[in-house]
C-alpha cells in the first residue's frame, strides 16, 4: 500500500489508453477477444478509448443514452471489470494505480463514485456512520473519523443530518450524503453519474456549483457525466463528447458547443440553440457568459441593461396557455379537479400535511407541467388524484378516469411477455395508443428504455379506453428521469397525441427545459400550496430557478425557448 | 411508513451506550424470563423492559411489540392447553376432536402455556427496545473485526430489507394503477418481480460496499496503529459513553441476583401435576430489583446552570 501511495502521488489522476470493453454475455459477431481497435465489434460498450485527466480538471462526459458515459466511469473506479466482469483491453490507471489490476477496494482511497440512484449507494442506518465507513474500512481511529466527517459535512452544508437515519432523508438530501461519503477520504477524483437527475433545479444547481467549490478548493478532479448540460457546462472547464463507446469530442466547453452544432444538435444547449438562430457568435456555455457576450455584442438583451427587446414577446396566450391553432378543450369537459383538498403523510419521523388546501383544474385536451422542488407534494398530488393517497379534507377526482405512470415504469412490467402482460382485444388496443403493437411476443426487458415507458401506460391505459377515447386524465410522474433530449423529442410527440386524442395530460417534473417545450400550462407547488398557475410562458420566464435557460438569459415575459428568444431578438443581430 | 421497531437516533442514556452495553442490560432482563417460570418475576422482567423501553423514547416499539407478544401468548395458552392432556384439575372434557384425539383442558395445562406465552412476550418487548434504540452500524462495527464476513452479511441484509419493503410498496401501487383489461398483477408475479428485483438491488448494494472498501482486511486497530509510528488520538475518542457503566452494572446486578435467587429456590412454581405457586421473601425481593432495573435508561435531572 505504501508504493501504491507513494504511485498515486507522482502519476496524473486519470489515464485510459486504447480502452475497449463488452460487458459479459454480450453477443460477438466472430471472435472471442477483442480487438484493441475496437473497430467493427458492434457489441462493445467502449471503443478504443484513449483519456487523460490532469489535477485538478472538472471534465463533463456528454453523449446520448447508452453511448457508453456510465461504463467509462465505472471503469475509472474499478468496477469494470472487476465487479461487472466482462472483456477487456487497454489500461485504466487512476493516480497512477492500475485498476484493472487492482480493484475498486485498493482504488478507494484516491477515487470516489456517485451513482445515479442514491437509494442503493447507501449502506448504513445513520448518516454519520455512511460517511464514515470509508474511513473505517481503512482503518482510521475514530477521532481521525470524527474529523472528516465533521470536515466533509461541513463542505456539503449537511452536519445537521448527520445524526439522522437515512430512511429518513429526502432524494437531495441522500444524494448530498451519497457525495459526502465519495468525498470523505479526500479522493483526488471524483466521478459522478447523472447526479443531478433526481434532484428539483435548485437542489440540481446547488450540487453542481458545490463540485465546483470543491474543484477550486480542495483541487478535486471531477469527471461528471449528465444529459442536463445547460445545468453543468458552465462549471466544466472540458467536455468529452461520446457516441457509441468512442470518443467523439474532447474540448472545451465552447468547442464542444461548435461541434454539437455540426454533428449532434441533440447535445445543444437551449443558450447556444438560440445563438445559432439568432446568428450570434460565439455560443455561450452559460448564462452569464450568454449575457456578458450579449452585452458586448449590444444585442436587445435583458431589461437591467440598457438594451430593450426589438422585437415583441410571441403572441399572448390566455391563463391556461392557449394559443390559436391550440386544440381547446370543449367547455366543461374536466379531466380533474382538486377542491380545498388536503394530504397527511407520514415522513418516518411524524406525520405532516403535504398537501395543504390545493385547487385546480384540468381541462380534456389540456397539457400541464406540474413543477416545485423535491418534497412540495407533486407527486402526492398526482397520487391523490388516482386514488393512492387518502385526502384528510377536500376532494381530489378524474370523472373521466385517469391512469396515472409512476416514476419508475418498470414496476408495471412483471411478466417475460409483453401479451401476457395485456392479453385480449383491449390489451392490443392500449398496444396501439402507444405504438406497440408489433412487439406483442418480445420480453419487456428487451425494449429499450422510451419502449417501456410507452409500455407501462398501455398497461396503466388498458380497459380504460372507452373504444378509442382515452381516459380523461393521463398523468405521468417525473417520466424525463436520466433521458437525453432525443428520448424527450419522443415522449413529448407522445403527449402531443394523448392530448390531440382528448386526454388531459398532467407530467409531475422538475424539467424545465421539458416544460417550457410539451405544457400549455404551468402549475407551481411549494410546500403543498399552489404558488403560481398559468401559462407556461408566464411561469417559466418569470423567475431564476423555475425559468429556462432563454428566459434566465434574456429575462423577457413570455420567452422561453430558443426559438421565442431568437424572435427577440433584433433581426439584424445587432443594435 | 416507517417500521416502529426501526433505530431511531435519541439523545438518551440507552441510545448513548455503547451496543456492549446495552446489550449486557437488555440481554439480562429477557434472560430473567428464560431462567424463571414464577408469573411475578416474568411480570416484573415485562415491566422492567416496557419501563426501560418508554424511558428510552421508544414507546410505539413497545405498544406493538406487546400487541404482538400478548396475541402470541394467548396462543401459545390455547395451543398448550390443547396438546397438552398432563394436569389434574380438568376444567372442561371436549372428549374425542380430529387428529388431536381426546381433549381435556386442565387448569396446569393452561398455567404452564400462560408462563411460555409470558416468557415469549417478555422476549419480544426486550427485542424491539434493542431494535428501536441499539445503533445497528455500532453493533456491525463491533462485529467486523472479530466476524468480517458475518458483518457483511449483516450489513446487507439489513440494508436491503427496507430497500426491498419499498420496492414492495411501489410495486403494489404499480399493481392498483394496472388498468383493468391488463393482466392482474398477482402475487406469483409480484414475488417473482420482487426477488429479480432484490437480486439486482443487491449487486448494487454490494458495489458500493466494494467502492466503500469493504473488501480490504478487516480494520486494523488504532491502538496497534500508534505502536506502529501512527498518529495518535485522544483516548476519549474511542467509542465509550459515560452510561455504559451504569447499565453494564444494573445488567450484572438483575443476572447475578437471579442466578443466586434460583439456587436459593426464588422460582417455587410447578404447573404439574398440579399448580404450585411459592412465593418466598426472596421472589419478591428479586422482582423488585427486576422493576427497579427498568428505570436504568432514566435521564438523571441537569444541574441548574445559572446564566449571566
């Protein structure tokens, strides 16, 4: 262990050279081993993947789902191939340790893992005792163990949690211990998973500019994979772009902008979006940095300069957010309706009204984002609606009947065939609302992610339809989790649909880019109480954290999305 | 929801103490009930362990736990006194019932499984104290020198036992949402899905205690860690409370009385062939330190601080 240390100390945090990589059990057009290329091999997770990371680097990973981000990272920390098994060639050294031949064990000292899921990243009953099992695996004595603890929770503005139990905790919070436990050991890298995809914007923010602080401070190297780049880029000072196992692109933030214009428009951010349509050079990695460049280039830019917007906000919309050419809902046709209702639950540690007086409706053919930070009581709102959660006062109802999709799609999917999960007429039906109906014979677990999403609403849909009429509400809880924006493009033409066929769509999330791009309207919780509701460009350009990247940069009512900012935009580009 | 007999972090004496501790007096209390059959000493172990239990802030692990042992007791009381045909006083001849055969009830028969019930119910309610207010990472850190592997186990175990309890509550909420053309979700199903699930759950879980270091020898001691040129620490950061004297020498006080009570002939309770209660000086003089040891986790009173 010493010569490790001693190793870890002189070498660059990060070396991968010529890495390629098939998870075990992955099908092989010819040969058994791989090739170092890594050329033709469709089945490989990694290709030929050769990186560096010096001290000190916050590198973001960005790429489309399945493109290989979370396989690079695990194979930073050791557990590719150690624990996942698997083919391998190439070399991993981190801080100058091999880790394909040593593990995730040997590794822990020097690295640390954040997943995406803090629910299983979590070992312990106290939170005390998870930060500092790390310390305690390599033997520390406790006041040593007390000190770090102290000192990381510290960092991490968590010391009040530190004498609760874990099931107590809330997704942000157990993320934030997640990273206090990586952190603990003082690691010299840092990798993390999408970390940010359960957490609502503000908490999403606060975690990302923490890293940074680290970053600066105690000269961690960062190594962060996320599909929600207008979120991070700002803070990365490199991007690696992967697309199929490879490595596409590796640069700064800025390039890496340049590059997504030309070969992935998928990887734009909504700010370099709306500099490309607007014809402004060059693209932003950031709000401050979008307006500083507007500044300079004395663009019509936010109100608090002197520069006024050229060109009118888009036509005005009416509360619930209709426009002309919007399908209307015929009057009186109610998907929902919430009236003075009120919600207790028990959080573990007592009971507590979650929601506390809510009213709203919702209209047949109506899209709404329902937003608010984590815990303010969408999702029991959501539940409450379809018949889960008991009001304690008020009523909560879908006459028309709702199917309501959790967050997680696979618990809906239990058998090994897609028929036996919707057999008959019906089931068949609901097959076709949603587009697969050719797949009746294949395993649930063979579609891909979107696929299962659109199965578990069949299976939520089926026997609900009234022929081809769908249920008056169809309500989808935080269904954007860890999809990058292609996946988004699909889902929202799905709601498009659902809408266009009558249903009142409602979609729990902490998205906002979604929002500004799927809802007509958008109704705000904060802790259990209706703040705001109205059309989505209201609500989305009117604050800092429930507002868009466009509307952030511009702060004009009523913009934003690229497009709308890009209208604002004087013609010429220039004043 | 929360299970009651979860760990719940208190500011009290029993949540303070080391697990030693704790262990050696709650481990007392239930062994009195295992050592004695006199119903005055097993009430007085059950009252010792529910006072013991409210003093430590754990009264709804109590509450249920003594729902559930007392619906065991009259169980084990009905079972007893139907399998069971010794005892003279016979109370009731429900003469010849199916597989049981001839059936008398006797006044000992029931006696005897009243003790047992007792004795189970005792038991319960001194477990769901430790469970309720014993730290389980203090009690697995304990354990990882001398049985690292055991420890292991532990630790998944009890980390994937809720992980499991809500995958089971989401699943069956998933269940209600089916629509009702879709196929039911059934419980072969759900336990199909629900096993899958902990299977997955567990790789992960075991991913991260590997991330953790889990896999490295077993932590070396700190104290053999100094002797080698490590840093030293202050003593007072090993992992003592000032309480632990107290309930490891109430916890040897109730097990040395009783074990001497016994040989002294303390327990004079017979349930066959006919029921014989003795109740010497010395039974009542051990149920009442039995009692009193249940006011151990009791907080003593703060000194009035004046303030300027």
């Amino acid at each position: 262990m010493p010569e490790l240390a001693t190793r870890a100390r002189a070498a660059p945090v990060l070396a991968i050279d010529s890495l390629s990589y098939a998870y075990p059990h992955a099908s092989r057009p010819t040969s058994g081993m791989l090739s170092p290329q890594g050329g033709s091999n469709i089945d490989l997770v990694l290709r030929n993947v050769s990186l560096t990371l010096a001290e000190g680097e916050f590198a973001l990973v960005a790429g489309r789902s399945a493109c290989g981000k979370t396989t690079l990272l695990r194979a930073a920390c050791g557990l590719v191939p150690h624990f996942h098994g698997g083919e391998i060639v190439g070399s991993v050294h981190v801080a100058g340790i091999d880790a394909i031949a040593h593990g995730p064990g040997d590794l822990a000292a020097v690295v640390g893992y954040v997943a995406q899921d803090p629910e299983t990243q979590i070992v312990s009953t106290t939170v005390a005792a998870e930060i500092a099992l790390p310390l305690e695996m390599r033997g520390d004595p406790p006041a040593s163990r007390a000190r770090a603890v102290e000192e990381v929770a510290l960092a991490l503005a968590i010391p009040h949690l530190l004498s609760r139990t874990v099931d107590t905790l809330s997704g942000g919070e157990l993320q934030r211990v997640a990273l206090a436990a990586a952190l603990v050991t003082r690691p010299r890298l840092v990798l993390l998973d999408e970390p940010t995809s359960q957490l609502d914007p503000v908490a999403g923010d606060e975690l990302i500019w923490l890293l940074r602080r680290l970053n600066e401070e105690w000269g961690v190297t960062i190594l962060l994979a996320e599909h929600r780049l207008e979120r991070c880029l700002a803070a990365a000072d490199r991007v690696i772009a992967m697309d199929a196992g490879a490595i596409a692109f590796d640069g700064s933030p800025r390039d890496f902008l340049a590059w997504a214009q030309q070969a992935d428009t998928a990887l734009e951010t909504p700010a370099a979006r709306l500099f490309s349509l607007a014809d402004i050079d060059p693209l932003p990695t950031g709000v401050r940095d979008a307006r500083a460049i507007l500044r300079k280039e004395r663009v019509g830019g936010p109100p608090t300069e002197t520069c006024e917007p050229a060109r009118p906000a888009p036509p005005p919309s009416d509360r619930r957010g209709f426009r002309s050419g919007d399908p209307r809902p015929s009057p009186g046709a109610m998907a929902a309706e919430a009236r003075d209702l009120w919600v207790e639950l028990d959080d573990g540690v007592s009971r507590g009204d979650v929601l506390r007086g809510v009213a709203f409706k919702i209209a047949r053919g109506e899209r709404v984002a329902l937003m608010g930070r984590n815990g303010a009581g969408k999702s029991t709102l959501l539940r409450a609606l379809a018949g889960l959660a008991e009001p304690a006062r008020g009523k909560a109802k879908a006459p028309g009947g709702i199917a309501l999709l959790t967050q997680n799609p696979s618990d809906y999917l239990v058998r090994e065939r897609i028929g036996d999960e919707l057999p008959g007429d019906a089931g068949l039906a609901a097959l076709q609302i949603v587009g697969l109906e050719n797949v009746v014979d294949a395993d649930p677990r063979d579609l891909s992610g979107g696929e299962r999403q659109r199965l578990a609403l069949a299976i939520a849909l089926a026997g609900r339809m009234d022929g081809d009429e769908l249920p008056g509400l169809v309500a989808l809880d935080e269904p954007t989790r860890g999809m990058d924006r292609a996946r988004k493009r699909d889902l929202e033409e799905m709601i498009e649909g659902l809408a266009a066929s009558g249903a009142g769509v409602v979609v729990a999330t902490h998205d906002v880019e979604f929002a500004a791009v799927f809802a007509q309207r958008v109704v705000l919780l904060g802790d259990g109480v209706v703040i705001a509701d109205g059309a989505a460009a209201e609500i989305l350009s009117g604050g800092w954290y429930f507002a868009t990247e466009v509307a952030r940069i511009l702060d004009l009512p009523g913009v934003i999305t690229a497009e709308q900012g890009a209208a604002s935009l004087d013609p010429e580009g220039r004043r | 929801m929360r299970s009651p007999f979860a760990y719940t972090p208190r500011s009290g004496p029993l949540q303070a103490a080391s697990p030693g501790a704790a262990v050696a007096y709650l481990g007392a209390l239930v062994a009195v009930a295992f050592l004695y059959s006199s119903p005055l000493v097993l009430a007085a172990a059950g009252v010792a362990a529910v006072l013991a239990g409210y003093l430590a802030g754990a009264g709804s692990a109590v509450r249920v736990a003594l729902r559930m042992g007392l619906t065991l007791a009259l169980l084990v009381v009905a079972v007893n006194a139907l399998v069971v045909d010794r005892g003279e006083t016979v109370l009731l001849r429900l003469g010849e019932l199916p597989l049981l055969g001839r059936v008398d009830i006797t006044a000992e028969a029931l006696a005897a499984g009243a003790v047992i019930g007792l004795r189970a119910a005792v038991t319960m309610v001194g477990f769901a104290v430790y469970s309720a207010c014993v730290d389980p990472d203090r009690v697995l850190r304990a354990l990882r020198p001398v049985a690292g592997r055991s420890a292991l186990t532990a630790t998944l175990i009890s980390r994937l036992v809720p992980v499991a309890a809500a995958d089971a509550a989401r699943l069956r909420d998933a269940g209600r949402l089916r629509g009702p053309a879709a196929a039911p979700l059934g419980r072969a199903a759900l336990a199909r899905r629900l096993l899958t699930g902990s299977l997955d759950r567990a790789v992960d879980v075991a991913a991260t205690l590997e991330l953790r270091g889990y896999a490295l020898e077993p932590p070396r001691r700190p104290r053999l860690m100094e002797s080698f040129g490590g840093p030293r620490y202050p003593k007072s950061f090993r992992e003592r409370s000032r309480y632990d004297r107290r309930f490891y020498a109430v916890g040897a006080l109730v097990l040395i009385a009783a074990i001497a009570g016994k040989l002294l002939g303390a327990d004079g309770v017979h349930a066959y062939p006919t029921i014989e209660v003795g109740v010497p000086p010395a039974t009542v003089a051990l149920s009442a330190l039995v009692v009193l040891s249940g006011l151990a986790p009791m907080r003593r009173k703060a000194p009035r601080t004046r303030h300027a």
